[in-house]
C-alpha cells in the first residue's frame, strides 16, 4: 500500500502552481494593461476558479467580478495574481520546521488510525515528537530575528504598493474640467438636440464626484507621504537609542515604537478605505452618465451622417462645434476607465495594509521578549531606513507624472 500524505505546505504549493498556470494561460505579455479582459479570458477565469479554494481575499473578490461579469482589467487582474503568488510563496517560506512536522504527524496519525494501526500510530506520534523535541533545542538560536522579519516585511509591502497602477491625483482632477467642458459643448450643439441637456446634466454631476474623488486621492498620497517620513523619524529614533555603545537591552521602548508606526499604517489604511468609497460613488454617477452619453453618442453620429454627405471628412463647412463635441465626449471616456480601475487598485492596497499591520503587531510581541539590540539588528534597522527612502521617493513620482 502506497502512503500519501497531503499537508498543508503541499495544498500550498499546488496552489502556486495553479496561480502560475492561470497566469500562463491569460498571457498578460500580449494584453493591454487597461483593456478590460475578453470574453475567452473571462471563461478561463471561470473555469479555472472551480473546484479551487482561493486563498487571497483580494483575488477572490476581482474573481467574483469576472464571474459576475463585471468589467476588470488585464493589468488589475495580473497586479492580483502576482500579489497573491508572492504572498503565498512568503507565508510558505517563513513556515516553520516546527509546524511542519506537526502537519506531518497529524496526517501520518490519520492515515494509520484509518487502517487500524494503532500500535504503529504510538510508535509513529513518539518518535516524531522525539524529533521535535530535539528540533527546537537544536535550532532555538537560529530563528530569525524579528528586526531581520521587519526589514523584509516593510520592504516588500511599499514595493507592492508601488506596483500598484494608481493615477496621478491632479489627473482624476482635470477630469472634472472635462465633463464640465463636455456638458456645455453637448447642451449648445445642434448635434444633440433631443439629448443634449440630458447628457448636460449627468455630465456635471459625474464631473463633481470625480473632483471629490481626485481630491480624496490627493489627501491619500499626502497621508502615504506622511507614512513614509514617519517611518524614517521612528527608525532613526530606534537606532539612536539602541546604537550608544553599550548593550541595548530596553525592548519595550523599540516596540513603542513599532505601535508608532503600525498606528500610522491604520491611518493611511483608513485613507485608503475612505477614497476607495468616494470612487465607488462615483462610478454609481458614471454609470448614469455612460447611459447617457450612449444614447447622445447615437444621436450625434446620426447628425454628423447627414450633415457629411458627399463631402470629405476635412470639409470646413462640416460644424465645427460637432467636432468640438466629439472631442470633449472622447477625453470624458478616459474620465470613465480610471475611476473603473482605481477602485480595484484601491482594494488591493488596502489589502497590503491589513496583512503588513497583522505582521507589525505580531512583530511588537517579538521584539518584547527579544533579549537585547544586537549590532546586526541596528544594521537591519538601517538597511529598513535606506530601502524606504528609495520607496518614498517612487511614491512621490507617482503622484506627479503617472497618468
């Protein structure tokens, strides 16, 4: 008989495997980014999400739109599936021995109990736990040091979020201009005489609620601004107290410290959350606005069939007040896929957030109980400070040429 013990580091592994194959099949290396995702791509999402338990909430979710139809992007989706792939390769290589061992034993002592092996099953649990035993002896000095954990950590969640598309704020912005411009084109073009004032309406109603949301996501890069200079004071702060020449063993005052900044990560986290909601409203508003634009767009191209016949497309006699019109309703487009892709992008950040302020507060009990400051944890401190100075700095270029 042939034993076959599945833990949960395999079920893990199978799970990334599955990621990187669905990556694979939807050829992200040949889509646009900003394009929503075809119906063929959308069946192999589907199909591929069955029979899977999807372990990464955020994926989860924009997997649920692809089923629901909902419109996502390619660059929204990919952003997701690497996001979810990293997370899980993480949490799977900081697994301790110790853990599975136990999954082991709790597996193998299932196996055997099945086929009434209960002597071998004793046998079996003593000899394991003899190991495990001898394990945490043997390697209890070789754990990582929590500073080494806080080093990695805080490096790998600003690098996500600058991964992350997010659009300049003055951007979403200038879109208010836009629609406002857009509406009072529509209203006095002959054009759109039946739909004009209709589309007038919702336009400048979109217009103010993309304001709001542009102005939301102007404060959120200013309170992301504010997370990373706190970090650098806080950081600092720890290595001068710890780096005075004599041994630093006053723990406590490091994980303060670390409250300080995991209270600072809640603060942006909020941020977040609040413009993601300031989006979501207005994507309701987009909605009403797109209808209308629709049904404008019809009567307008019916306008400008009639009023071109037999003349070419460069004929100064062809309104140019309809081309105008035109024009402004194509930069009111643009206005309409960026609120679609920020909400996604919002969420995932906010997923980062939550999973990083879970590991800062599991890194303030570590750090309680860690002995002393060691010299290799004040150079881990200030490798920390170096690698998010040049975080800090890509964050700032997204808020001032990313469009």
């Amino acid at each position: 008989m042939r034993l076959h013990i599945q833990t949960t580091s395999r079920m893990v592994g199978d799970y990334v495997t599955n990621l990187r194959s669905l990556l694979k099949s939807l050829a992200f290396a040949n889509k646009n980014p900003n394009d929503n995702i075809n119906e063929e791509n959308q069946r192999i999402v589907i199909e591929w999400a069955q029979g899977i338990q999807i372990m990464n909430p955020i994926l989860s979710h924009i997997v649920a739109d692809v089923a629901g139809g909902h419109e996502v992007q390619y660059g929204v989706l990919h952003e997701a599936i690497r996001a979810a792939i990293e997370e899980t390769e993480q949490q799977q290589a900081n697994q301790s021995p110790r853990v599975m061992i136990i999954e082991s034993l709790k597996s193998l002592e299932g196996f055997l109990k099945q086929h009434q092996r209960y002597t071998l099953v004793g046998i079996s649990v003593l000899v394991l736990l003899i190991a495990l035993g001898s394990y945490n002896v043997i390697h209890k000095d070789r754990q990582s040091s929590p500073f080494e954990d806080f080093a990695s950590s805080s490096e790998a969640v600003f690098r996500k979020i600058n991964n992350v598309e997010l659009p300049a704020s003055n951007v979403i912005v200038r879109h208010k201009v836009e629609c406002l411009r857009a509406a009072n084109t529509v209203e006095s073009s002959p054009a759109f005489k039946e739909h004009g004032t209709r589309m007038a309406v919702h336009l400048r109603n979109f217009g103010n609620h993309v304001s709001d949301a542009g102005e939301s996501l102007q404060a959120m890069y200013r309170r992301g601004n504010s997370l990373f200079e706190t970090f650098d004071i806080e950081i600092r702060d720890m290595i001068r107290k710890a780096d005075d020449g004599a041994q630093f063993t006053d723990t406590e005052y490091i994980a303060k410290r670390m409250a300080v900044l995991r209270d600072e990560v809640k603060r942006y986290q909020h941020k977040v959350s609040e413009t993601k909601g300031i989006v979501l409203t207005a994507k309701e508003t987009r909605d009403l606005a797109e209808k209308a634009l629709i049904e404008g767009r019809r009567e307008g191209e019916d306008f400008l069939h009639n009023e071109t016949k037999g003349k070419q497309k460069d004929d100064d006699s062809i309104s140019p007040a309809v081309r105008n019109a035109f024009g402004e309703l194509n930069m009111v487009d643009a206005a309409l896929k960026h609120l679609d892709s920020m909400s996604h992008s919002l969420e995932i950040i906010n997923g980062f957030l939550a999973d990083y302020n879970n590991e800062l507060m599991e890194l303030e009990s570590r750090i309680v109980v860690h002995k002393s400051v060691t010299r290799r944890d004040i150079e881990l401190l200030w490798t920390t400070t170096q690698t998010i100075k040049k975080q800090h700095a890509l964050f700032l270029k997204k808020n001032i040429g990313h469009s």
